[in-house]
C-alpha cells in the first residue's frame, strides 16, 4: 500500500503518510502539519496522490506527483521518495558535441527510456564523482537525443573533461529534476521567456513544447549575452519568429553604456511594465534569477505564475 | 457564531491575502532586509502557513517551531519594532480586502499572541 523508496511502509487506518513515515523512523521533516508550509514535500515515484494532499503546489509539482504527507491519507497504493532524489544513474552515449559558441558547445547523448519535460536539467556524471546539473532543451516527441547547452570555463573540471569527449563515448545521466517547464499555462496568455547565456537551453525547451501544444498567446523570448558569439541560436530563433507571427525573439547584447545597466535583465524590466497576467519563466545566473522573480513578483505578477532555475556555475 | 477562520472565508481568504501581504512585507523597508537571499517560492509557502494560524485556521504550530524558524533573524537583531511591523501589514492587508475591523483586531491578536516564541524570549 504505501513504500518508501524500496522500504514497505505499515499504513494505519487514518493515518496520513507522515505519521507512516514517523512511526516506521523514516526521517521526514515537517513544520505546520496541516498542508500549508510544505516542509514535508514528498514525491509519489508509483500512484498517484490525493488532489487534497497537493493544494498549493505548482501546476509543475502536481505534475510529477509532489505531495504533502502531513495531509495525505492515500486511496491507492503509493511509492514515495524524497524531494530531491534523483533516482539511478543511466547509462548514455555521446551521439554529438560540437561548439555553439567560442564557449558554449551543444552536447547530445543517446539515454534509453529517459522521460523528461522540456525546461527539466538532469545530473550529468562524466567519471566517479564528476557531475553536474545540465537544462535540456531537447523535445522528447521529437528528439530521440538528450540536448544540452553547457557553457565551458576555462580552468572548470568537467569543461576539460568535455574537451576530451568524442561521439560513442560513454557516461552518466540521472534525473530529470526541476518545474521549470510548460505545464499550468493557458493556451491563450502571455509567455515571457527570459534568460542569459545558456539558460537559453532549458526556454528553448519550453518554447518548442509550447509550439507544440498549440499555444495561442504571445510569446516573447529574451536572451542575453555579453557579446554577439554569445547569442548562440540568433539565426534558428530570428527564422522562427519570422515564420511564427505570435513568436517575438530579443537579442539583448550587454551595452555597459545604457542608462538601466544594459543587461538583460535591465531591458526586460523596462519594456515588460504589465505582468500580471503573463506566465514568466526565467533561467540563467542567481542573481538575474532572484533580480526578476522579485521584481515581477512586486509589479504584480503571482508567484505561482513565475517559473524560474538559477544556474549556479561550477565549471 | 462561526470561528473567526470561518467568518474571514478559510483558505479562500488565506490565498487572497497571501501574496498582497508578502508584497507589503518585501517594499516595508523596515523589514525587508530580513527577507534578503530567501528562496520566494519557498517564503510563499511559509507566509501561507502563518496567515493560515493568524486567521485562526488549521494548524499544528509548537512555540519550538516559531523559535527554530526565527533564530537566524534574532541573531540578525530582529526585536519588537519588526514584529509591529509585520502585523501593521498585516491589517493594511486585511483592511485591502474589506475585512470588518472586529475580524482585523482577532488576526492582530492571534499574530501577536507568538511574539515572545518569535523573538525567542
């Protein structure tokens, strides 16, 4: 009836799922205990949770089965994990890696059964301990790879490694994880995409997801680079806003000069005023990230309409 | 008569006030640097469950919870005049959506009634 991860878990008769997983001295923190501070977030891996058990959540987490144990009393049988497990590692094979940019290569690897929402990242392993977390921007009803854009730093453990790497070539992936995708968004509002350097990857995911579901609404896609090698897929999305009438790309070179700061994130405060009804995703550096969602959330904006993943570099 | 979570509309109430009140505590500038670096999706979460317990509603809450959440913030000289603050958002929000002020002076009291676990006193 209820397990967690391998682990059967004994289920009393009105008991909810965190005090299963208390009384079996599973470590699950919680808080409020009555499904409002979301302390407890759990996710259901097999079944599905009660609709009760997931009021408050994003769209997204509904989606991949987040549910609060505090006020979960299951109807089904359930198998649950932590929120942050990413499951196995799975076996990919490089298909191709090649330059976008002077720093920035698309990587594809081959992975069986890897199920994915456009706009998710997975764990990346290259040998032991080398990881890191990449966005896709790969479409699994179209693409039969994983598609990623990974920025290289010049000294970053994981960059050489890559510089290594040719097609055939074996490694890791885990996941996917993140609600940074298109889910929750009515088919006729305003998409607002906004992203620096490689936090292109996981919008350009999300764009050709929303595409593909017929969305009406107007969509406007940000991307910002600190020079013109930067913005990597200019000509792909300047030919696709010129074939799509409601799909408007801007290019945001970095201009140290302008009066606002010349960022991306400048010119998108300046000419976005009226976002209270626009679903918002945004991707790239922390501080770009965190600059945005507050600054959209004060002009009005709901939180539950702001999608974001902050990249953290790390080379 | 109803409870008082009951008269102000439960979790309708709760969602309505939820955001408004936390756009008020984030231009307060009184208050606000206590919210810097803090994960938005995650405080939404967490001014939903408080809102929830000052409106009176369903809640499991300890004095042990109030006092671990805010440690961090007393370290970093949170005393009275925040938690006035909070709660003075706290009525301009109620007051927004037309709560009758019988209903603003209960929220008020039930706010102020964790203030020595908040402070950690």
């Amino acid at each position: 009836m209820l397990k967690f991860e391998d682990r059967s878990v004994e289920l009393r008769p009105g008991e909810t799922v965190l005090e299963a997983l208390e009384r079996a001295g599973i470590d699950a923190p919680s808080s409020c205990r009555s499904g409002n501070c979301q302390t407890c977030l759990h996710r259901a891996v097999e079944g599905v949770p009660p609709p009760d058990s997931q009021v408050g959540l994003t769209q997204g987490q509904k989606a991949l089965g987040f549910f609060l144990p505090c006020v979960c009393l299951p109807t089904s049988p359930l198998t649950i994990t932590r929120p942050d497990n990413v499951g196995a590692r799975r076996d990919a094979v490089i298909r191709a890696i090649e330059p976008l940019a002077p720093d920035v290569i698309r990587l594809r690897v081959d992975a069986d059964d890897f199920a994915y929402r456009p706009g998710q990242f997975l764990e990346l392993v290259a040998d032991g301990d080398l990881r890191r977390h990449y966005s896709l921007a790969s479409h699994p009803e179209d693409d039969p790879f994983l598609e990623m854009h990974i920025r290289l730093h010049e000294n970053g453990r994981m960059s050489r490694r890559l510089g290594e790497f040719k097609p055939g070539d074996r490694l890791h992936v885990a996941g996917p994880s993140g609600t940074c995708f298109y889910e929750g968004v009515h088919e006729e509002q305003r998409l607002l995409l906004i992203g620096a350097g490689t936090g292109l990857a996981p919008l350009y995911g999300v764009l050709r997801d929303a595409l593909k579901r017929g969305h009406l609404g107007p969509i406007r896609l940000y991307h910002g680079a600190r020079s013109r090698d930067g913005l990597y897929l200019d000509e792909e999305l300047k030919a696709l806003s010129r074939t799509r009438a409601h799909v408007d790309y801007r290019p945001c070179l970095l201009d140290p000069n302008a009066p606002a700061g010349g960022d991306v994130a400048a010119t998108a405060l300046h000419a976005e005023q009226d976002v209270k009804d626009s679903a918002i995703f945004l991707c790239g550096g922390e501080n770009l990230v965190k600059r945005l969602k507050r600054d959209f959330f004060m002009r009005g904006a709901s939180m539950k309409n702001i999608r974001s993943d902050a990249f953290t570099p790390s080379g | 008569m109803s409870n008082l979570y009951e008269r102000l509309g439960g979790e309708n109430a709760v969602n309505a006030a939820v955001e408004l009140f936390y756009r008020k505590v984030l231009a307060d500038g009184r208050i606000a640097q206590f919210f810097d670096g803090v994960d938005m999706d995650q405080q939404i979460a967490k001014q939903k469950s408080f809102l929830t317990m000052a409106f009176g509603g369903p809640n499991n809450y300890t004095g042990a919870d109030m006092r671990n959440a805010h440690k961090r913030l007393v370290a970093k000289g949170l005393n009275d005049s925040h938690v006035d603050a909070v709660i003075e958002n706290l009525n301009y929000t109620l007051r927004d959506l037309g709560v009758p002020e019988k209903e603003v002076k209960e929220v008020a009291a039930i706010a102020n009634s964790v203030r020595d676990d908040v402070l950690n006193r």
